[in-house]
C-alpha cells in the first residue's frame, strides 16, 4: 500500500498534485465513511492489502487518497497527528483525506478498505482474485464472498462496481452457497452486500446473452435457474438473516420474505418495478407480500412499483427493525453473534415448525411465479420495455 502513497516526492509534483485536487474529494471520501455491511476479518483486510498491488492501472489521486485514509484509520485509528504547515503540500492532503473519516471505528475503516479494493479490482475485471477466501472459509467464488466465523456463515455479494446486480454465474453461486451453508457447523446464515448497496437486482445483461436455441431457450433456462434459485431460500434449514446496508431492488427485495429476520440501515430502499418492465413478481413475494403487508400496501410495491424507505418496510412488516446508519454494524453484528450463541439443532428445529406448514404451499407458488415469469419475458410487451430500460440508461 505503502508503495501507492509513497512516490509523490518531487516538489513540483507536489504542488500540481495539491492544486488538481477536485473540491468534491472531501464529500467522495465521506461516502465511503458511510456503514459497511459487516466488518471484515483481519485476513480479509491482509488478503485486500496485497491484492492492491495487482492493480494494473494507477486508481488516481483520489481514490489514492482514499487508500490511504482507510489505511490509516484501519491500522492507526483516527487521526492523532498534528496538521500538517501549509507548504507541506502531500502530507497535508493525505492528513486531510485520515481526518475526514472522523471518528469511524477501525473495523469500520478496515472493511470500507476490502471495499473499495474490490471495487478497484473489479473495474479492472479481476472480481474473481478479490473474492478469494481467508483461511476458514468454506470456498472460492467468483462473485461472492463466503466467510464463516463466530458460528455465523455470512454470504456476501460482492460485486460493488455493480450495485451488486445478480448475474446468471451470481445465481448459480448463491444456490451453492446456500447448500454449503445448509451443511456446515454455523448456527446461522447472513446475507448483506459488499459497498454502499446491498443488491440493485437482476443484471438486466443477462436478457442480452441469447443462446443458439434462441428467446425461448433462453425463458426456459431461466425459469428453471430462479425456481433453483428460490427453491434454496425456501427449504434452506437454519436461521436466514438479511443485513440490508443500503438500496435492494427487485429479486433482492422479492426474496425477503422467505428470510427469518431483515434488518436494515435507515439509509436502505426497497424497490420492486416489475410492471416497469414488463415482467411480474417472484421470489413467492406474491404470497408472502401480502400476507406481510395486506393486500392494498403490497400491490402498491407489485403493481404500482411503489419504493419504499426501511421505515416504511418496517411498518410493513418487511423489515424487522431499522438501525442508524452510523451505528448500523455495531448494533447488529455483536446481535448476530449473540443469535449464533443459541443451540443450533434447537434454532433449526424451531424454524422448521415455523416454516413447515407453508413448505407446500410456497413450492407452488414459486412454479406459478416462473411460469408466468417465462411468458412475461417471451411477450413483446416485456422485451420493448427492456430495450427501453438500455435506451434510457444509454442516454445518461
């Protein structure tokens, strides 16, 4: 890491270093001071140091900075040196860039460190080598990051540069994920995202990828790929616990009601535009939702595309209870760990009679869903709203 910071050391470099610098850094590295999804190991932040050194391209100044003062917040603390004189051009930017993040805990700097690597290694296409697994957890993915410790198996999405949409590969990674998890010694199972959003929904470039057995092949692959997909949420054994760190969009917020507990930070939406798409609801959120929420409220989230603040979901019955953004991980992360105390067949027997009775039912509506969902996205209906979807964002 050190090496990054380390070469501003001519004068005039310096002084045309200091004088680029955008007044918009100080708000950029406040947005990355804002709550992590949980707090990362000290092998993850070991694993993301030495990773910062495949980097391929210079990150910028900006982003250098940024390094630097998770860096020292992570490993130090908050700032506890003295300012730097005026004409002290490099270390008072880089003084400037650790005192900004205020009074974060260490924790929190350390995993908005494994973040902001990862989201550096994934704009450079190498999600895959930040993504790799410390000591002790169970396996490698692509594009999550699978820990477990303190009991608790924490899957996490890990694609930032992304909003952590989920692409096909991503599906296929959380079902294994999930049966990993259904087998280990946890007592129980987190989901959260990686960065500032926990999940913006399906990667619409996955309707771009047509097959050689073209559209309809590609329904039927993907139909059959999120009954997978939802069928693991529903027969899944332990405790499920959703730590929502930022916006969730469609499936992301769909699946939500086949988790035991939701917790979200208060900075968190939830959003389901299906009809803006074409497409209908999934994720058994035709069942569960209004069950939730009564009828009339889940319509207005269905059909209407109604977004809704973590205040509003909790009221809803969505969200289980809504946290500070500043105290977010504090507050739930030593919960969690609480929870994994428990007894781990007596969590997982209880679930079982909680859920049991509606196994049944929540299987066929899962088939409902992904029959209608497949001729939702044969329709010309779905397909112009999509190609409208590309062409606004083109256009932005």
């Amino acid at each position: 890491m050190a090496a990054v910071v380390s070469n501003w050391s001519a004068a005039w470099r310096a002084i045309r270093f200091a004088r680029s610098l955008q007044p918009s850094l100080i708000p950029c590295l406040k947005f990355h001071a804002s709550a992590s999804p949980m707090m990362a190991t000290v092998d993850e932040f070991n694993h993301a140091k030495s990773q910062m050194g495949t980097l391929k391209e210079d990150p910028g100044n900006e982003a250098k900075l940024q390094i630097y003062g998770l860096f020292k917040q992570a490993t130090v603390g908050p700032c506890n040196t003295k300012k730097p004189g005026m004409l002290d051009f490099i270390n008072k930017v880089k003084w400037d860039a650790w005192k900004s993040l205020g009074s974060i805990s260490q924790e929190d700097a350390r995993q908005k460190y494994c973040d902001l690597i990862g989201s550096l290694l994934a704009a450079e296409g190498g999600a895959a080598e930040v993504a790799a697994q410390p000591a002790g957890s169970a396996a490698a993915y692509e594009t999550l990051l699978v820990t477990t410790e303190d009991n608790i198996t924490t899957i996490k999405l890990n694609r930032p540069a992304k909003k952590n949409a989920i692409t096909t590969e991503m599906y296929h990674e959380i079902i294994r994920a999930l049966e990993q998890a259904a087998k280990d010694e946890s007592v129980i199972t987190v989901f959260t995202g990686a960065g500032d959003f926990y999940c913006s929904g399906n990667d619409l470039t996955n309707f771009t990828k047509i097959p050689e057995g073209g559209m309809q092949q590609m329904a039927k692959d993907g139909g059959e790929l999120l009954r997978e997909y939802v069928k693991a949420y529903i027969d899944f054994p332990k405790p499920l616990i959703a730590v929502v760190n930022g916006p969730a969009v469609g499936v992301s917020v769909t699946i939500l009601g086949l988790f035991d507990i939701v917790y979200a930070t208060e900075g968190a939406t939830f959003h389901t535009p299906f009809s803006q798409l074409g497409q209908s609801p999934e994720g058994c959120s035709s069942y569960t939702f209004p069950k939730m929420m009564g009828t009339a409220k889940a319509s207005e989230m269905l059909l209407f595309n109604k977004k809704l603040t973590a205040v509003q979901a909790c009221e809803q019955g969505l969200v289980t209870e809504v946290f500070p953004e500043n105290s977010f991980q504090t507050e739930v992360w030593p919960r969690l760990r609480a929870y994994a105390k428990l007894p781990r067949n007596s969590l997982a027997l209880s679930k079982q009679l909680i859920r049991g009775v509606e196994k049944e039912r929540l299987h066929a509506v899962n088939d409902a869903e992904v029959e209608r969902l497949v001729e939702r996205w044969l329709s010309d209906e779905c397909m112009a709203a999509v190609m409208s979807f590309f062409q606004t964002k083109a256009k932005l």
